[in-house]
C-alpha cells in the first residue's frame, strides 16, 4: 500500500514529511515525492527506490517551505518510475496529488480530459488524473475543486492535495483507505497511518469514509459526504511504534491474515463488471487464442506452488483444460513438453524467485505464451512476461506468505471461470452462480476471523509436539500441502502433509498414540471417506482436529475436535479453509516464542537457486 504524509506549519515541512515517509517504509514501496509550496509556487522531487535516494534529491535547503505532501508508492497501475511516483501535478504545476488507493474509472476520465481539454498525460497512473481533474475544476478554492473532482471518481483512495495559489492548508479525503489527521502545536499533519506521525502528535483524528479535510496550520476541519461540517473526538495513541507499524497486531503475519478478506475483494471486484462479467486487466485472451492452447502449465515454488495446485483443479474443473503443475526448480530440468499451444502461469508473490524466473524463460524459449500472476508491480517476473495479471493484496511482509496465497487462489478462481466461459466448456448458470459466490467469501472470511480464539486455545495445547500431520482429499490434500508448510516454516515442527488415500501405503506407520492429525474434510463429495480416514488414523492413537463446514456436524462424532468454516461451494472452500490453518501455525508459533515474521534461514524473496 502506498503511503501519504503531509504537513502545514512551520517552515520545515521537508524534514517531517521525510520523516513520516521513513515510518511507513515497513507498508513496502518502490519509489517516493514530496511537494512543497513556497513563495506563490510548488515544486515537486522524486525518487525510485529507497527513501535515501529521495533525501538526496531533496537535500538542498532552499527546497522547503510551510506546506507540503509527500508519499511512497506501491506500484498498481503504471512499473516504479520517477515519472510514476508521486506526487503528481495537473498540467501547469499549480496543484499536487499524493494518493493511496486505486480509481476504477481513470480511464475514463483521463480519456475525457484529454477529448474535452487536451490535456496531455505525462504517467500511466490512475493518480494524475485525480491531479488533471483538480485542476480544470480550480478557480481560486482547493476545497470546492477537490469536492468536485471527487464526485466524479470512483474506486477506494485517500488523497492529499495542495496548491501554489493557497499555500496555508491541505484538503484530504478518504474513501475506503486510510486516512488520519494529526493534531501539531501551531502546526497539524495528514498520514496514511499512525506511525507517520506519532513522534510529533499522538493527537489524531481517524477519518470515516467520505469525509473530507481541510486542514491548515491552526485547525481541522472535517466535513461529511455532503459537505456538511462534523466533529470528531481526538484519539490518544498509545502505542509503541513497532506495534502501531503493525497496525496494532503482534505480528506482520496476524495482520496480513486479517487484511485477507480486503485482498481478496480487491482482487476479485475490481475486476467485476455490474452483470459479473470478468475483466482481465487489458490482457488478451480471446476464444481463438483458447482454441490454440492444448494444455496449461502451472510453475511456482513453495506457497506458489500450493496456489498452482488449486488453480489445477479450478482450470480443469471450469475451463475443461488439461493443466499440469510443477515445482519451478523441477518444471527447468526436466525439458518440458511445452510449445506454443501451451499456456504457461507463473504464480509469485514477489515476482522476483529465480527458480520460477529462470522455468519462464525457459517456457518461452520454447515458445509458450506466458501469463504471470504477481504481486509485486514491475517485479522480474511480471516484466518478462506477455501478460500479468496482478494480485491486490498490497505488501507482504511477513515472510510466511498468507493473503498472497488467497489473492493467488482468487485469480486461479477467475481464469478458470473467465475461459470456462468463453470456451463454452461451463453454463452461464454456473459462471453466475460462481462469481456470486466469491464475492461473498470476504465477508465470509472476515465473520470467520472474528473466531480466532477457538484456534489459539488448540494451538497453546499442541504447541509442544515435534511432529503433526495434514490430512485431506481432492482441495483438501492442496491445502493440506500449504497448512504444513505454514507449520513447519514458523514454529520448526517437523509437519507433513499427505493425500489422505495414501496413508495406508506407508505413512500411517508413523501414526502413534497421541499423535496430532490436522484432517481437512470440507469436500462434501469425499466427506464419507475422510470419516473412514479419520477412524483410520484414530485407530492408532491419533488426536484429529477436523476442520469441516458449517452444517457438517456429523464429523463431531468422529473427530476429538472440530474447526467450522462457513459453507460455501465445494470448489471455493480453500479460500477458507486455509485461514484456520494460517491462524493454528502462527499461534503454535507464537506460543513456542519463534521469530515469526523472520523464521531463521528463510527470506521473504529466494533470488538464488
Ligand atoms: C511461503 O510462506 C514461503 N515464504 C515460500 O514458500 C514462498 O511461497 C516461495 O519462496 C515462493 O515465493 P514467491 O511467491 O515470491 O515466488
């Protein structure tokens, strides 16, 4: 996610906005701006990459002055650049955006502005048209302007403008992302977040959806959706700042499991149309271009891979397409039956994982079509590619991959309806019913996660066992894989993971008195198998934790302990399984004092092979 801070006070205005965007490098970015008005004028300096490159740009003092806005970008629409970065003027400099979000209808708009008003874009982002739109709209009132720019958008975004003809104040608005005003003495602040600003005011307001902000060195105004003036009460922060930089959660891990159900919205709306229809970002892939593919190769590693595993099944099941599945470092050595009828996905968080870099280059050499899902924008991967198809789950930072997972599956989820549809391989009943079924999952998920703590009281009774396994069948050994890979990478339990059908071939042998079996049975067509399983493993002392859907209560019989998850379509059920999985490995953790967001000898990008 991107980060705003902004400042009106006295004459420093660059080194606390400096400052702030230091606080909110943990939110990940790849380049950064400030604007600063001084003198009836406003400049703006960027820089790509870290904040010290930006410093250096800035480090003349003449640069600064009372007011001004600054940023750090997390690339969605348009690769890391100085030209991208924020903030963004309108076309004669007089008016800079700094914003944090996505406007769905920036096409849109841009295409109006430049029919109706030449203007002329300098960026590929959605940002400068919010910057443009102030700008025909400015006649002497920042505030007025903004409230009519703002009408006209649409999407989740909180903005910070400025202008060279009014250098004492700030007008802020937030819809759907972030936004705090910070109370100063003689002076006052905007952020994205918290730690932006709490070593200077730990005086805030949080800003409600639809409000807007004018903010100048004395005062806070707030004003409603329709412009009506509203008070707030004043937050005292009490946090310290490596909490507050974790939004107030123990870990980056337990943040990230919780921002899931927004990821995932994020990525499954916005490429929503009003009838369902879905929109694949501009990339081409039409039925003739299906008619030419004969099978789709899935390559990724570790969570990646997991993520493949579920878009195997989603292909096939909803596209009808044969679909093969490797491990990027196995997929490069073993020449592949890959040509240019083959559809090559690579799935990775950071795009940047050579193994999974190197399979690509490989695919396309034998003249495979490439389509990456990533969600780093401009990342090695998503650049070597013919087309990305971004996930929106903003930064992870955890190393243990969690929303990026789920984002991963919710693309796989959209590819295979978006072909099944097209190739005529599903009916459109199904397609409809499917798609509303995904968009109920976020609030699905978000009711869920308020349960957390049934997980944490079986995780504090099992944190000491050495060794536990995953069990399931069909989406259930999928997610099985992902559980005990979460497991094993941040609480250093030697965990496994098996098709259930194959434990009487071998690893049953291990199953002793006492041992924990984690048995994911939320597959309503293999339910009656996995009751014989369960008896099976039981049978030889096991413990079993099931995790079931709601409704299923037949498997409390069976089972010394249940997890319910919201029901929902059988194919959509690893977007939720998962999470008790995320939630049970990281309070096993937690309970057993690991590093979790740095488990040893991992990183969160594996650039070696
Ligand atoms: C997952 O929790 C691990 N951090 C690791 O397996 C990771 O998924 C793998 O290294 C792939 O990373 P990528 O998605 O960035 O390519």
């Amino acid at each position: 996610m991107c980060g705003i801070v902004g400042y009106i006070g006295k004459n420093n205005a660059k080194e606390v906005i400096i400052d702030g965007l230091k606080r909110l490098e943990y939110r990940g970015y790849d380049s950064a701006g400030i604007a600063i008005c001084k003198d009836g004028g406003l400049e703006v300096r960027k820089a790509v990459g870290a904040i010290v490159n930006l410093e250096q740009v800035v480090a003349d003092p003449a640069f600064d002055g009372p007011v001004g806005i600054g940023h750090t970008r997390w690339a969605t629409h348009g690769v890391p650049s100085e030209v991208n970065a924020h903030p963004h003027t309108n076309e004669d400099n007089t008016i800079a955006v700094v914003h944090n979000g996505i406007i769905e209808n920036y096409v849109e708009i841009k295409e109006e502005l430049i029919r109706e008003y030449g203007i002329e874009f300098r960026s590929e982002t959605d940002t400068e048209v919010i910057a443009q739109l102030i700008g025909i709209y400015y006649d002497g009132d920042l505030h007025e302007a903004v409230n009519k720019a703002v009408a006209q958008m649409r999407g989740a975004y909180a903005i910070g403008v400025i202008a060279a003809a009014e250098p004492d104040k700030i007008v802020a608005v937030r819809k759907d992302a972030p936004l705090i005003a910070g109370i100063g003495k003689g002076c006052n602040y905007i952020a994205s977040d918290i730690p932006a600003i709490m070593e200077r005011s730990r005086q805030v307001y949080f800003i409600e959806n639809d409000e807007t902000i004018v903010v100048t060195a004395d005062k806070i105004e707030i004003f409603d959706g329709n412009n009506k003036p509203v008070e707030h009460e004043a937050f005292t922060v009490t946090w310290d700042v490596d909490s507050a930089e974790r939004g107030g959660y123990d870990h980056f891990m337990l943040k990230e499991i919780n921002e899931q159900p927004k990821g995932i919205e994020e990525t499954l709306l916005r490429r929503l149309d009003e009838d369902g229809n879905i929109k694949l970002d501009g990339i081409e892939l039409t039925k003739e271009d299906l008619d030419k593919i004969n099978k789709v190769c899935i390559v990724a590693c570790g969570t990646a891979y997991h993520a493949g595993l579920i878009g195997k099944y989603a292909i096939e099941k909803m596209a009808k397409i044969p679909v093969e599945v490797d491990i990027a470092s196995e997929f490069r050595y073993r020449d592949p039956f890959v040509d240019e009828k083959t559809l090559f996905i690579a799935i990775s968080q950071s795009g940047e994982t050579l193994d999974t870099l190197h399979a690509l280059r490989e695919a396309k050499r034998k003249g495979a079509r490439v389509l990456s899902v990533v969600n780093v924008v401009g990342s090695s991967i998503a650049r070597e590619s013919d087309d990305v198809f971004y996930t929106w789950a903003g930064p992870e930072i955890s190393v243990a991959s969690t929303k990026a997972y789920t984002t991963q599956l919710t693309i796989m989820y959209m590819l295979g309806l978006y072909m099944g549809r097209l190739r005529g391989a599903i009916e459109e009943s199904y397609y409809q019913r499917m798609v509303s079924e995904l968009k109920e999952i976020p609030a699905k998920l978000a009711r869920y996660l308020e349960k957390q703590k049934d997980v944490k009281r079986i995780a504090d009774r099992f944190h000491r066992d050495n060794e536990m396994f995953f069990i399931g069948r069909g989406l259930d050994a999928s997610v099985s894989y992902e559980a005990s890979l979460k497991m094993k990478e941040i609480s250093y339990i030697n965990s496994f993971a098996i098709a259930a059908g194959e434990l009487k071939h071998g690893t049953i042998a291990l199953i002793d008195q006492g041992t924990l079996v984690v048995v994911l049975a939320t597959q309503d067509a293999l339910f009656e198998k996995m009751l014989s399983n369960i008896k099976e493993v039981q049978a030889r002392g096991a413990y079993v934790l099931a995790v079931a859907k709601e409704g299923d209560t037949e498997v409390e019989k069976q089972a010394d302990e249940v997890i319910y998850i919201p029901d929902c379509p059988d194919e959509l059920t690893p977007l939720l399984s998962v999470v008790p999985m995320q939630l049970f490995a990281y309070y096993v953790a937690k309970a057993r004092g690991c590093n979790i967001d740095k488990p040893k000898n991992l990183a969160k990008s594996v650039t070696v092979e």
